[in-house]
C-alpha cells in the first residue's frame, strides 16, 4: 500500500480529502448502498428510446424495444455476439440485465407516483411529462460497468459536451460559474470510467469479469486533476442533498410494502442528518457566492442552456445501458442546480422546492455512484499509483 497523494482542501469546498474519505467510508458509503437497494430508488423512470437531436445521421438511439444494455451489435465485444458453447443458452449469456425480470413492473406508476409532482426541470432537456415514452428499469439489475463502448460515438459524445458546452478552464481565465459546470462534467466522467475500470470484461473468452488498474491508472490517476473534480462533484451533490433535507425528510417514499418504505424513510433520515457530517462541515459546498456579479441572471440562462444541451446529447449516447446511467447521471446532477439555484442564500426556507420522484431517485443514485468511485480511488489509488507511476512513458 502506498501513500494517498490526495491531502488537504479540495478546492471551492470545506472539507479536507481525509475528511471526506472518513466519513463516506464509514457513514455515506454504507448508508447509500443500501438505500438505493429500496423499492423507491432502484425503479428509474426514462425514455430510452429517442432521437438524438444532433447526429440525425447516428442512427444509434432508434431501437425502441431493445432491452437496457442491448448496445448495438458494433459496440460489443466479440464473445457477446457468438452462440454459446460451454452448456448455457445464448439467453445465459446475452445481457443478463437486459431479461424481462430487468423491464420492470409497470404497476409502479400509479403507486409510487402517487403524491409526486410532474413539473419541467429548467436544467435538463428531457421532457418529464411525457409519460408515453418512458419506461422503467431496473438499476439493480442493470449496473454501470464496462459494456464496449467505445470509439468515435463514445468520442464524440464527449468531445461535444467539452468542447461545445464548457471548455477546459485555464485558471484565471474563467468565471467560477464556468468552472463549476466544467469540474461537475468532468468529476461525473472520471467517476463513469472508475466504474468501467472496476467491473471489466477482462477475459473475452471466459466472459471474466473484475478489475482493470490499468484504465484505472491510465484513465483517472494519472490526471490528479479529474480525481480533484470527482471529490468536488461529490461535495457539490452532497450539498445538494442536506440543502433539501427538510424537503426529502418529509417527502412521500410509498411503494405499497410498509416495512420497506419504513427502512426507506430511516435511511434518509440517517443519511441527511448525519452527526459526523455535520460535525465535520455544514456546507460542503458554498453555493451562495455564485451569480453575484452584474452580469449573474444572464450567466445563469446561459450555464442553464449549456446543461441542457449536455442533457439533450445524453440521447445521443449509442449504447442503451451507457445511455441510461448517462440520461440518470445528468439528470441528478440537474437536480443538484436546480436546489443549490434555485434557491437563495443558505438559510433561505426551502419551501418554494420541487422535485419529482424521478428527480430525487437520480440525485441519490448519482450521489452513490460517486461515493462508490470516491472510495474505490481512496482505496486502491495508492497501491495502483505505486505500480504504474514508476512505469516510465517512452518519449
Ligand atoms: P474517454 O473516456 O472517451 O474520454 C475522451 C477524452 O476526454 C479523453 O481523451 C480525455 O482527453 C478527456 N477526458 C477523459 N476523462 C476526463 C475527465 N474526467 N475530465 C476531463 N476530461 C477527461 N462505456 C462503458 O463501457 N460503460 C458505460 O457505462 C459508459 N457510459 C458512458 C456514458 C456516457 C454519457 C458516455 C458519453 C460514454 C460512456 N461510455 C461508457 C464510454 C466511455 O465513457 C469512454 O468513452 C470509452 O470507454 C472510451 O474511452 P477513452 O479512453 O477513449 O476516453
């Protein structure tokens, strides 16, 4: 085990890396994990199938009743493709997730959405009302790993939320705004590639799956600055979550199974008022020195655009299960804007908030997949440093 090079403030926030790496080992991480287990967080509501607005040419998002991470069939890896030999079926093989137990029990709607506002997010693209088209999945059964997606529509993708939507900052040169929306983009993609790197198809052969510290060095380590945006996306969606807490305390977590949205309810409790949390710092984030200057409501319609374009090129993602995490991801992190501005000042009542159940489902979720990538970097950061850091690049 070598030393964690990531110590002292994480910028723009008020927490230190050991702090942080404490209190999510011991109280977030644990908490999160099982919450999104829960009846209400792991049914997420989204329009899978879709017209990317940009590419008409991509042809990528035209598969409506292809089950989550069906990718096209250029995406995956070979021994997806082939007939299985070794005794199981090509059912057994094809994209466990994507079995009909994985598209879920429609049912839920009128349940679950019972009591829960449906109202437009200014921040993302998607329009919630349109039930039509939505489908549920079930994200236990379809987890962020790796799925072979790659090459110039990967690229593109994010090629075009950098560069068109919030280029890389130098600093000094950027108001903080800009920034802001560029280290969130930019922590959200280094946590997508932990996951890929956690859960690889190493072996195409064998269908082995496990880690690949490689991409994990290559990826993520070897750029402390994408490990700095993914603890500072963490803290501002943290934020997020305790800046709602009157709000998500009292909200309505009713499935129908009373002992599970009792633990629901218990865990939510647990989790926005936490004691260590608190303890450590109250405001992981200082949402309130932003848009002050003049030009600041401007700014804010047009960061506000700028995220939703990111939110729009989501339908653009070619693989169906990348689509998914990255259509749930943006939109937690929509959510996370929308209570850190659309609210003033810290103490401000949170009254006037509202969120869809859509929306917290993806805000916790987002919230979880960070502090698993948070901690697996904690973890295996530094043993992986040791042995790639000492590999000396050829010129
Ligand atoms: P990419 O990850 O494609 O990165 C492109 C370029 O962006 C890099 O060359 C670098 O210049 C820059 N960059 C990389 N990381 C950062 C960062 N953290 N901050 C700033 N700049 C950075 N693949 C899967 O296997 N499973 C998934 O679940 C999955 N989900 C995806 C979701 C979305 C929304 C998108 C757009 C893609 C997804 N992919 C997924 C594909 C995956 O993200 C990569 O694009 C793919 O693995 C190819 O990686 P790459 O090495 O070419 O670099």
């Amino acid at each position: 085990q070598g030393q964690n090079k990531y110590t002292g403030m994480i910028e723009d926030c008020c927490y230190d890396y050991e702090v942080i790496d404490s209190i999510n080992g011991e109280v977030l991480h644990p908490l999160l994990q099982e919450l999104v287990t829960t009846s209400f967080f792991r049914y997420f509501k989204v329009k899978l199938w879709c017209d990317c607005p940009f590419w008409p040419d991509d042809g990528m998002c035209r598969l409506r009743d292809c089950s989550v991470c069906e990718c096209p069939e250029n995406e995956f890896p070979e021994t997806f493709k082939k007939p299985w030999t070794n005794g199981l079926s090509p059912d057994d093989l094809v994209c466990q997730e994507g079995k009909p137990q994985s598209t879920v029990d429609r049912t839920l709607d009128s349940r679950a959405f019972r009591d829960w506002i449906v109202a437009d997010n200014p921040w993302t693209n998607d329009d919630e009302t349109d039930n039509g088209e939505m489908t549920y999945v079930n994200l236990q059964l379809n987890p962020e790993r790796f799925t072979g997606y790659t090459g110039p529509s990967a690229r593109r993708i994010w090629d075009a939320v950098y560069s068109e939507n919030c280029p890389r900052y130098s600093s000094g040169e950027i108001c903080p705004e800009k920034k802001v929306l560029y280290k969130l983009i930019s922590g959200l993609h280094t946590s997508i590639t932990i996951h890929i790197a956690s859960d690889y198809l190493l072996d195409e052969t064998t269908n082995q799956w496990g880690e690949n510290v490689e991409i994990l060095y290559q990826r993520v380590l070897k750029y402390p600055d994408r490990v700095q945006n993914l603890y500072f996306t963490f803290l501002f969606v943290l934020r997020a979550v305790t800046k709602a807490a009157d709000y998500l305390e009292l909200a309505e977590y009713d499935t129908g199974n009373h002992s599970e949205d009792l633990k629901t309810q218990s865990l939510m409790k647990q989790l926005l008022y936490s004691h260590k949390l608190q303890a450590a710092c109250p405001l992981p984030f200082d949402e309130a020195k932003l848009w002050q200057g003049q030009s600041g409501p401007q700014l804010k319609q047009q960061i506000q655009k700028q995220f939703r374009n990111i939110s729009a090129l989501m339908d653009c993602v070619g693989c169906e299960k990348c689509r998914l995490w990255g259509k749930l991801q943006v939109l937690g992190l929509g959510t996370a804007l929308k209570i850190l501005f659309s609210i003033d000042g810290h103490n401000s009542p949170v009254q006037h908030l509202q969120l869809q159940r859509n929306e917290v489902i993806a805000l916790l979720n987002l919230l979880n997949r960070l502090s698993e990538s948070v901690k697996y970097v904690h973890e295996k950061g530094p043993s992986v440093e040791k042995i790639f850091g000492q590999v000396t690049e050829p010129a």
